[in-house]
C-alpha cells in the first residue's frame, strides 16, 4: 500500500494531477501508520517513531497545502517590482517573481494550443480572451494580439511587428497596451497619411525566430504586408550563448505547475542551487567572446533566412536591436538583485552585446535597415522593465518611438505619410531626455 501511494503522489507531483497527488499521499501515509503499528506489537522502538514522522510530514503536507494556496491567491500587491522598490528586501521580489511566473502559467493555456499544422510546438487560440493580472488580452481570428482585421489589406498600408513575448505584449494593468500598438496609435496621432496604416502584433510569448520564419508563409505573407519589424532577442540568446567557451550550462531552471507549492518551490530552488553551481564558474565571462565570428552562429542564419525571404517576398525588412534592463554598465548591486529570480542574467547580458552586434552586421552586410533602440531603454532599470526582458508601459512607449524614428521616411514613401504640426503637451514630442 505504502509503495502504490508513494507511485500514485509521485505521477500525481509531476503530471500536476491532484486527484492522483493527494490520494497517493493519504494512501502513503495509511501504508506508512499501518507498518508503524506492526513494528509496535514485534517491540520495536526506533522503527516506529520514524515512520510516524514521516506520516505526520505526509499529512501535515495535505493540512498545509490548502492554506498555503488560499494565502497565495490572495496575496496582493503591485506586478510591477522594481529595484528600487525591492532593494531593502530583495526576498520580497522573489516572491513577487513567482507570482508573476504562475500568472505567466496560468494564462499560457487560455491562449495556446498545439499547433494543428505541425509547423510549431505551440500557436495561439484564434478567438481566445483571457486576463493577465488586470489586463483584457484578445486573439483575433487569424490568430494575432489585438482587434479583428481583414486578410485582405485592401488599401492600408500594412506592418507586421514579429517579436517573442516583449513584442505580444505583457501588459499588466486595464490601460496598459503592447508597443505594435501604441506604434499605431502613434502613427495616427503624429502623422497625416494618404493611406490607413495597420500594425499587426505578430509576437508569440516563448518564440524565437525560428518559429516566425516556419510561419511567413502560411501566416504572413498572405496578410501582404507592406513593412516587417523584427524585434527579437532573448528567446534566442541561447543561440549565441552555446558559442560561447565555457558558458554552455543550459537554461535558466523552470519549474513547471505542481499540485503541491510547497514542494514546487523547495524543487525550484534546488534546481536553482545546481545550476548557480554550474553557472559559478563562468560568472566572470571572458569578454573575448565579443570576438566570436557571428556570422557562424545559428542565430545568423536565422536572420539571412529572414532577410532573403523577405526580398522574395517583396517586403520592406527592418530590424531592430534588443534591450535588457540591464547592461554592461549597470551597477553590481542591480545585476546580483536580478540574478535572484534570473541566475544566468551575466550570460544574457553577454549575449545581448553579441546579438546588437550581429544585428548591425546583418544590416550592413544585406543592406537592411537596423533601428538601434538602446537609448534610454538598454539598462533602463529604474522605469521601464517588469523583469529583465519585459517592459512597464513606459518601455514599450519608449520603444514604440524608437521604431516610429526608424521607419518614418518609409511611412512618407509608402503612406504617403507626413508630420502633423506638433502639439504641446503631446506624447511625440517628449524628448528622450524627458523620459529618463
């Protein structure tokens, strides 16, 4: 009985099974009190008292769970943690951080699916609503963040915004909308225009370029665009990471939904521990790896392909470089508060350098057009960032201007677009300096 409970709550633990998870505890701890009462009547002594502790463990494990659940949910506080709001209790943005991942968790299955065509592990639900924390999110029908739009631009002139989960947006509060957005809103409000102009959020949470170039052609091209903006990095850091000698550790730990948090977070940090053990020695990264041939990584490949499917296609190609809350300059102090949550933030900062790099050499060798969006928001930890990757509203504001700049004359060549007067107060003529 003992061994079916411990097989019933270990499968329960990793499929996140509750009806096989707590069942196998109770039929555990049943086996366990069962031996212990044997061991009694042959006198034994020592035998018993452990087995009755780890009953006790067994069941105080069930009489803990639902409280330590309920406490959980009904922690409040803002999603936003920032560092200096954290630096006086760095452990209060741990727990903040695993909030914020089991929002991430949450929502991940309300939006998306296996992909049916095969094409990639996962698509988003065309149609599907949810909430991340006080934020409305909306899949339209062809499977893309924000309103309802026609396959067929008709007489718009069309951008398509491709991107990972900074692209898709993760907006936490009921005003706050993702960066192809406000871009278009910008558009509207900054430029007169002969033609509508439409920006489509392609970004997929979890998504590297990759994904995106196995879909232009059943999902993209057929939306004729116009204009693509790539905006790309992290999820593909580990493209250029692996080239690095002595940093190929593997992945920051995740730790996927258990029945049980308490056991979930003790697994977290011990899966934590044993990669800040491998990760200890390639701490202070040789920064000889700036030298590294880029153009032999996959990640240029991945960018080339872009590139050449693009002029196949037709279509104007913009890239644009990727931002970290922090960088090479950032305080010490910063970098260890964020390798809390984030323990190979060294590395991806690292990578970041080299990708910004790779970027601007894939523009120059293809003759591609590179929007470098690092001012005021690479190492912008004060304001602009949820975490490491993910921006505060003001991030993606910031980043929604940058890109604007970037592709304005092709606006007035394609568009027809030319600058309204400017307003005072208005949001375009904020200068970077004002939004320090």
């Amino acid at each position: 009985m003992t061994a079916v409970g411990c097989v019933l709550a270990a499968l329960g633990y990793a499929w996140n099974r509750d009806p096989l998870f707590f069942p196998g505890l109770l039929l555990a701890a049943g086996g366990l009190a069962a031996c212990s009462w044997r061991a009694v009547r042959r006198g034994a002594k020592r035998l018993p008292l452990v087995l009755n502790t780890a009953v006790a463990l067994l069941l105080s494990l069930m009489v803990v769970e639902p409280f330590l659940r309920e406490r959980d949910d009904g922690e409040q506080g803002s999603a936003v943690y920032r560092f200096e709001d954290a630096r006086a209790d760095p452990q209060a943005f741990r727990r903040w951080a695993e909030r914020y991942q089991a929002e991430w968790d949450r929502t991940r299955r309300l939006y998306l699916r296996r992909d049916p065509r095969g094409v990639n592990p996962m698509v988003p639900i065309p149609g599907s609503r949810f909430r991340f924390f006080d934020s409305p999110h909306r899949i339209n029908a062809l499977g893309f963040r924000g309103r309802e739009i026609a396959r067929e631009k008709g007489a718009a002139y069309r951008i398509v915004a491709l991107g990972e989960s900074t692209t898709f947006g993760a907006t936490i509060g009921p005003a706050d909308r993702p960066w192809p957005e406000v871009l278009e809103r910008r558009i509207g409000e900054e430029l007169d225009c002969a033609a509508p102009v439409e920006v489509i959020n392609a970004g997929v949470p979890g998504w590297t370029l990759a994904n995106n170039l196995a879909r232009l052609d059943a999902d993209i091209w057929p939306l004729d665009p116009d204009l693509i903006v790539s905006y790309h990095g992290y999820n593909g850091f580990p493209y250029l990471i692996r080239e690095i000698p002595g940093l190929r550790v593997g992945a920051t730990p995740a730790t996927p939904a258990r029945p049980s948090e308490l056991l979930r977070r003790l697994e977290r940090r011990l899966r934590v521990s044993l990669f800040r053990r491998r990760y200890r020695a390639a701490r202070d990264l040789d920064l000889a790896a700036l030298g590294t041939d880029l153009h032999l990584t996959r990640y240029a490949e991945l960018y080339r392909q872009l590139v050449f499917d693009a002029r196949r296609a037709g279509v104007d190609l913009v890239l644009a470089t990727f931002n970290l809350a922090v960088d090479a300059s950032s305080p010490e102090e910063v970098i260890e508060f964020y390798e809390l949550m984030f323990p190979d933030i060294r590395a991806r900062v690292l990578a970041n350098r080299l990708h910004t790099r790779l970027v601007r050499e894939i523009g120059s060798t293809y003759d591609v057009r590179v929007i470098d969006t690092s001012p005021d928001l690479d190492g912008a930890y004060r304001s602009a960032y949820l975490d490491p990757m993910h921006f505060t509203q003001e991030g993606r504001d910031r980043l929604a201007r940058h890109i604007l700049a970037g592709i304005r004359d092709l606006l007035a060549s394609g568009a027809g677009c030319t600058r309204r007067a400017p307003v005072p107060g208005a949001a375009g003529d904020v200068s970077p300096e004002g939004l320090r």
